[in-house]
C-alpha cells in the first residue's frame, strides 16, 4: 500500500473516531430499562432516558444535563407526557405536551413530582386544567360551600 492511500485511510479513520465520539458526547442517552438506573443517572445527572409507565400515564424522562441557574448547579430534565391512562376529562389534551424541570445536582426525585421547578407548556395547561375543574367544583357545590361557611361564621 502506498503512503498516499494509507494516509486517506488514516484521515477517514480520524473522522470516524471524531464523528463518534461527538455522537456519544453530545447526543447519545443512555435508555434506562428501570427506574433504579434512572435514579442512578439522575444523582450524577448523565444523559439518559426512562419510560416511567405509571398508573395513570405514561411519563417518558430524558436527562438533559447540568445547568447552572441561580448560582447552583442543576440537573435539566425534559417530561414529556406520552400517553393518559387515567385522568380528568379534557386532559387528553396534555398528552405529547412536555416541560423542562431543574432538580438540584445530586437530588433523586421523579422530575414532575415537584412542579415548580418545570417550565414549559405541560405544566402551563396542567395548572390551566387544575384551575378549570377547581372552578367548576366551586360552581357545582356553592350551596354547599355557602352553608359550611355560614357554620363557621
């Protein structure tokens, strides 16, 4: 072989190895079968993903990685809502919607389990939702709330 074609051989080699290693660097996450590898990720904050299938949904977890907000360092997760098992009516709505939650380096919590630390438009139509029933519970039973608050006065 001579050294012209080795050389190419070499440059594509290189090229390969770069191209691979950016791959794994930049977008590969890891696909956690379970939620203990979940939570393993999650502690150290590396990428990875996780299909939490909860009773009422089915919660799909990707581990973005390490933000820094506020001074602290925070571990960035992308939820997404993928499917309704049980729920509210009208809230087939939020399937396929995500949000972004920031959980604290080192912290091993389900991501949506604290909602305040989310952003994006599932947590916005999950309060819209919230706030919707809430205001037709108050509708449906203002006799009865009306009556309570008479007893207590």
């Amino acid at each position: 072989m001579d050294k012209k074609k080795r050389d190419k051989i070499i440059v594509i080699i290189i090229a390969l190895l770069i191209i691979i290693g950016i791959y794994f660097w930049f977008v590969y996450q890891y696909p956690c079968p379970n939620i203990t590898c979940f939570n393993s990720h999650l502690k150290s904050c590396s990428k990875s993903t996780y299909l939490n299938n909860a009773p009422d949904a089915l919660w799909k977890y990707e581990i973005k990685g390490l933000k820094n907000i506020n001074g602290e360092k925070n571990c960035e997760v992308k939820v997404t809502l993928s499917q309704l098992k049980a729920g509210y009516y009208g809230a087939e709505k939020l399937e396929g919607l995500d949000m972004t939650c920031y959980i604290k380096k080192g912290v091993v919590a389900l991501p949506n389990s604290d909602i305040e630390n989310c952003r994006g438009e599932l947590k916005e139509k999950m309060q819209t939702l919230i706030i919707e029933k809430l205001h037709q519970y108050v509708i449906n039973n203002i006799g009865e709330i009306d009556e309570e608050a008479i007893q207590i006065l």
